[in-house]
C-alpha cells in the first residue's frame, strides 16, 4: 500500500525523480505500479481526491489537504494518506461524482486550469523535435493531436510515448510549463521554457520578429528550438532580415561566429 504525505508540497524536480526511480515499465504499458500511476499524474498536474476512514482529502499540485470536494480547501491535515487502488476520472463536478468509489482509491483527474497546456506541450514538443506526430502517435495507438480526454482514456499510453526514450527533461518541462503559464501559454513561451530562456520581453521581441520575416508562430517556434537560444534566434533571424540568408546559411555563419569567438 502507497502513502501520501498531507500538506508537503512536492516540488517538479521531486517529482521527476520518484517518477525516475519508480520501476518503469516502458516496453510494458500495462504494468504501471501504483507509484507509477501517482508519479506521473503528478507530473501531468492532476489534482488527486482519496477516501480515508470515511474522510475525503483533495489534493492539487502534489499537496494533499481535508476539506469540501472537490475545491475548498480547509487546514493542512497532518499526517498521511494510505492507498491501495488508483483511479482515473475526465472530471469532478461535485461530490456525487465521488460516491460509490471504495476507501484508500486514489482518484485521479486532470486539473481544468492547465491540462489543455499539458496537452498543447506534448504535440508541440514532437513538432519542435522534428518527429511527424502521426506516425509517433500511431506506435501507440493514438492519433494526432491528442486531447486532455487522451490524458484520461489513454493514461498509460501517454505515459510510454513520453518515456520512449527516457525523456526526463522533456517530461519535467511539459509539467513545468503548464504549472506557470497554465492553459493561456503560448508556443514560443513553451520554446523559451524549455530553452530556460525566459526573460523579460523576449517573448515580445519574438514576436515582431516573427512579423518582420513574415512568420507564423508554428514556424517561428521550430526555428527557434533549432537556434538553440535566444540569442542565436536573434543573430540568426538578423542576418535573414538584412541579408537575405536562408536559416541554414544564416546559422553556419553563427556558428562560424561563434566557433571563431567573435
């Protein structure tokens, strides 16, 4: 039987590495433990309701606390959750949802204010990557794009695509990005998350960019994962601008730039 700590926050990077050092099943789907399970619906952001001697917690971001289901929030209850089943629900309107669900069931939803973000991630991330997502989701019995409804219905799938090859980083950010920007973020945000390069206006200077060279942000945010930083977008998309360049002669100019130290 699982454990739960109630009213410890667990922070991402923690996260990554329970789900790390969990017994993955990546060439079995159907083999998930329940630290697995927990694991990674905590990196997806789901909030978690359990029953325990005839009590439900709620449970948000990897913190559990008593109180109303499924949104109010009362005092941090010390102590810990013990359970034994683990469940999946698309959403929680009320308590009515909940009845009928056995004591020590940790159940699981996506959370409405960043699941799209965590949905939105995945396919952007194997856009970015290169991959052509249909034949990459089609491995997996999925279809391109995926909806938070996958997130539910097709758990353990999700959960090998992503660990197809390891892909702790890229698992983290995923969660990271929709924890700060939630369902509002923007794909180039996502691109600078996941270069951490996320400072004060660059989105913004992305943007005019973008206007200048006449570039759809799917467009912008390929060429600026392929960059590799900010800064080398910027020099890359300068060049582009002012010289005509294609982006591949403008990035070995960088690159000899760079190479030669100036």
């Amino acid at each position: 039987m699982s454990k739960i700590k109630i009213g410890v926050l667990i922070p991402i990077s923690l996260i990554i590495l329970t789900l790390i050092g969990c017994n993955l099943k990546r060439d079995n789907q159907n083999m998930m433990t329940l630290n697995d399970k927990f694991g990674f619906a905590s990196i997806l952001n789901f909030n978690f309701h359990v029953q325990t001697e005839g009590r439900w917690f709620f449970g948000n971001s990897g913190i559990l606390i008593s109180g109303p289901v499924p949104t109010g929030i009362g005092n941090p209850f010390e102590g810990e959750i013990k359970f034994s089943d683990f469940m999946l629900l698309h959403e929680i309107h009320d308590a009515s949802d909940l009845e009928d669900i056995p004591e020590s069931t940790l159940v699981a939803s996506p959370n409405p204010d960043n699941s799209q973000a965590i949905i939105n991630a995945i396919n952007w991330e194997m856009l970015s990557s290169g991959e052509d997502p249909r034949k990459t989701l089609s491995r997996f019995g999925l279809d391109y794009p995926i909806n938070v409804e996958n997130l539910v219905y097709d758990f353990e799938k999700i959960y090998a695509l992503l660990l197809r090859r390891n892909e702790s980083r890229v698992i983290s950010i995923t969660g990271g990005f929709a924890e700060l920007y939630g369902n509002t973020g923007t794909r180039i945000e996502y691109e600078l998350f996941y270069l951490l390069e996320m400072g004060e206006g660059r989105k913004e200077h992305i943007y005019e960019i973008l206007d200048l060279l006449n570039l759809t942000e799917d467009e912008g945010a390929v060429l600026l994962r392929q960059s590799g930083s900010y800064d080398a977008f910027v020099f890359i998309t300068n060049l582009m601008q002012e010289e005509g360049l294609s982006f591949e002669r403008a990035r070995r100019r960088y690159e000899r730039e760079i190479s030669s130290g100036n």
